[in-house]
C-alpha cells in the first residue's frame, strides 16, 4: 500500500542530487489501536462528572491490557522493519509506535521509495522523493522521519536559520 508520507513542498526545493546511500534514518511506523470505539468510550467517562467513572484513569499497565496493539501486531511490523536491514531502537508501551534505524538506501529498498538531498535558502536536507509503500496486512497509520527536515527546532536554532536567509 502506498501511503501519503511525503514532505509537503518539497517541489519548491532545489534537488542537489541522490541522497548518500550510507546517511543513516530513524524512521518511526505508527500502529493502528485495535479498540478506537473503547478508548473514545473510557475517555468520555473518565471527563463525564456524573460518570463512576469520573477521573479513574488507567494506570500503563491497564491501559496496555485493555488497548494497547497486539503483540502479534508489533512482532510482524518489526519483523518487516528487520527483514530490510533495519534495528528496531524503541517500542512504545502500547506497541502503538515503533523506531527503527537504517540507511537511506535500507529504507528506500524496503519501501520503494528513493531520497534526494535538497536544499531551501541554507538548509540543506534528505527527503523521500516517492511516497513510501508499506505492507497492506499491517495496520500502519503513519511512517515518519524520511527525511531530516522535520525535527524539533530550538527557537536559537529557527533564529539563525531565519538570519541567514534574510527574514528577519
């Protein structure tokens, strides 16, 4: 299944060339929850005042019993991730969300996909230049981190990219 997982204007980039085969990604795969209807159900009644409910929130572990993805689930996304090549680095409790590291050329062989490096003013970055495909019996909701743009940006960090290219 091919998925929308593209970086939003990056046809007003400049392509510099292919990425570098051997840069490194930390990729993350989002897993569907088994029970949306529930939690939407629990969340109501943990805010209705006139619920027994009312503010008897779960603890990790109850909510890793009553929602969290299926072991099963988690073990076949990270078998896929591992028969390309990839390390899984982390696992969430709910095993809603999986990160895993590899090479740009790792990860394009295992999605179909190719990277480019590209640059915008002075940041220069790699981005997938086709949507990635994923398998169509896992329940994936998201694959993030194809590229190296989106990231979390200290405000000195957007200061100084904004200084060099004029707009401040």
């Amino acid at each position: 299944v091919r998925t929308k997982a593209m970086l939003p204007g990056l046809a007003n980039a400049i392509r510099l060339a292919a990425a570098p085969d051997q840069a490194v990604l930390t990729i993350g795969l989002g897993l569907a929850h088994p029970n949306p209807a529930g939690e939407d159900v629990l969340y109501k009644q943990l805010y209705r005042p006139s619920s027994p409910l009312y503010r008897h929130f779960l603890t990790p572990q109850q909510y890793r019993e009553r929602f969290a993805v299926p072991v099963a689930t988690e073990r076949a996304a990270a078998s896929w991730l591992r028969s390309g090549g990839l390390k899984i680095a982390t696992v969430s409790g709910a095993r809603d969300y999986i990160t895993a590291t590899g090479t740009v050329d790792q990860v394009g062989e295992l999605m179909h996909t190719h990277f480019g490096a590209f640059k915008v003013g002075t940041l220069r970055f790699i981005a997938n230049e086709v949507a990635p495909e994923v398998p169509a019996n896992l329940p994936i909701t998201a694959v993030l981190g194809l590229n190296t743009l989106r990231r979390m940006w200290t405000s000195s960090q957007v200061a100084q990219v904004n200084a060099a290219n004029g707009l401040i």
